[in-house]
C-alpha cells in the first residue's frame, strides 16, 4: 500500500475487522456457556424452578441486552468494512470514509452502540458492586453519580456526531473521566471486599484470577488502555475503542461462566439457613464461596 497520508487509519480499521470477529466469537461462546450453565443449575437437586428463574433474573437480562448490542455493535464494523473495502475498493476513498465522514449513518450508529455498550457495562458492574457489598447504600453514592454523568457525556457525542451539537472533545472527556472513575472505584472495592471474604480455601493463583475475573479488571484495564491512547492520540486509538465492547462483554460474562461452572457442577456445600441471615448467604454465594439452598 503506498505512503498516503492518512493511510494508517484504513490498516488500523483492517486489523481491528479481524480482532473484532475473533472476540465477538469469544463472546458468543461464552453467552451460549451462560445459557447453558444457568439453564441446568441445580438441577440436579430437582429444583425445577431454578431454571426459569435464573434465565429471567435482572442479572441475565441484562446481559442479555449487552450480548445483543454488542452484536449489533460487531455487524455495524463488518458491514463498514465491507463498505470500505468491498465496494470502494481504492485507498483514497477508503481514507476519506474512516477518517473525514464522521457524520454517515453507519458512523453514527457505532458510537451510539459503542457507549451504550459502555453504559450497560458499568450499570452492571455497579449491581455487581451492591449485591457484593450487600447493597450498602453509601458505597454506592459515587457509582450512580458517574453513571449518570457518563449519560449525559454519552449523549452529548451521539449529538456531536449526527451533527446537533459541537465540543466533541469536551463530551468524550467527560464520558471517559466518568466511565474510569466508576470502573476503578468498582473494580477495587469489589476486589477488596472478595478479598476480605471468608471463603474456602483456594490457592493464591486460584483467588487472584478469581477476583480478577469477578471485579471485571479487564474491563477496567482496557477503558484505562483506551484513555492513555486517546489521550496520546496514538494510532491504536480506533484499535482500543471499537474492540472495546467485546472486552466488555467478555469480562461480564466470565463472571457468570465461573459462577455458572461451580453451579453446574454441584461440588459446593449445601446449609440451610434462617430468614434472618439470608441475605449474608446470598451475598457469599455471589462471592462463589458456597452454594445454598434454602427450604
């Protein structure tokens, strides 16, 4: 390919149509897992309701939502790469579709998946933050705040880009300034409060994947990953952003995996509890420390 200013986006673009394909064929393996896994929990214990009741949980309906945008968000990439390299079909126009055009439907709908992806994903981890911190209200003060300031940043750019509004530098930081705060201070309590948990015993490998998996760090280290490259204004800076929702959904849906293996294969101990300490259990089974089942 000759030197054409600009040239490096359309090979940047290329790279990422692969990467894209071969995580969001990570991701749909892992949510067929998830479905399957939640699906034939407990029942071997004859607890015919379980599976209804899981499948319908906020939990997985929620992840539900973020499996289907972030296909949604994949099929937008190869139709634009199909568009880009199919149809164009010369370098010159492929430079002007990636880099000047920003304004183009297709455009516009991969940044309007692209932060409602990232949007999913944090309201998600913060549950995941209430149901381990046994819904403490003051730890999740700060969550919801950013939340909703990532809501507004989000819909500010969406404008930008369908040419309503202007700033779109102004909106993207503070979207990513929202997004990494909540990520980091959730990532790092739930890590903390896993850490501090009284399960059973495990190696040190065993539990520092554990929390890794469970306070959704990759999540948190590739929105970091993705802030130093804008920041930097790097050329892996489309690579970073437009793979990120895939990242999201594999974090989200390792959680459940894990859990879901555990589940599935019924090792852990059974206890029977009183009303009053119900929520404590609960909470330790999100942890993964024990399996229970209430009569």
């Amino acid at each position: 390919m000759p030197d054409i200013p600009n040239a490096d986006d359309v090979r940047v673009n290329f790279f990422v149509l692969i990467a894209d394909s071969v995580l969001y064929g990570l991701v749909l393996l892992l949510f067929v897992s998830d479905v399957y896994f939640l699906a034939t929990r407990r029942t071997l214990a004859g607890n015919t309701r379980s599976r209804k009741h899981h499948l319908m949980s906020l939990v997985f309906l929620g992840v539900t939502a973020l499996f289907i945008l972030i296909t949604a968000h994949w099929t937008v990439i190869v139709y634009r790469g199909y568009l880009a390299f199919i149809q164009l079909g010369n370098v010159t126009s492929e430079i002007s579709f990636y880099s000047n055009d920003t304004s183009q439907p297709t455009e516009v709908a991969s940044v309007s998946l692209f932060f409602l992806i990232i949007l999913l994903g944090d309201m998600l981890l913060d549950y995941r933050l209430w149901i381990i911190w046994g819904g403490h209200r003051k730890v999740m003060i700060l969550p919801v705040l950013t939340v909703v300031g990532a809501v507004v940043a989000s819909v500010g750019v969406v404008f930008h880009f369908a040419g309503w509004v202007s700033q779109s530098n102004t909106w993207s930081g503070l979207g990513f300034g929202f997004s990494l705060i909540n990520n980091i201070y959730s990532t790092g309590f739930i890590a903390f409060r896993m850490s501090t948990a009284k399960c059973s015993p495990e190696s040190r490998l065993t539990s520092f994947l554990t929390i890794l998996i469970e306070s959704a760090a990759l999540q948190t280290f590739w929105l970091t990953f993705t802030g130093i490259a804008v920041l930097l204004g790097s050329l892996l800076e489309p690579f970073a952003a437009d793979i990120f929702p895939a990242i999201i959904g594999i974090a989200n849906l390792l959680i459940h995996a894990r859990v879901g293996l555990g589940w599935s294969q019924d090792t852990a101990a059974r206890v029977t509890v009183k009303q009053k300490v119900t929520r404590e259990i609960e909470i330790k089974e999100d942890l993964g420390c024990v399996s229970v089942e209430l009569n």
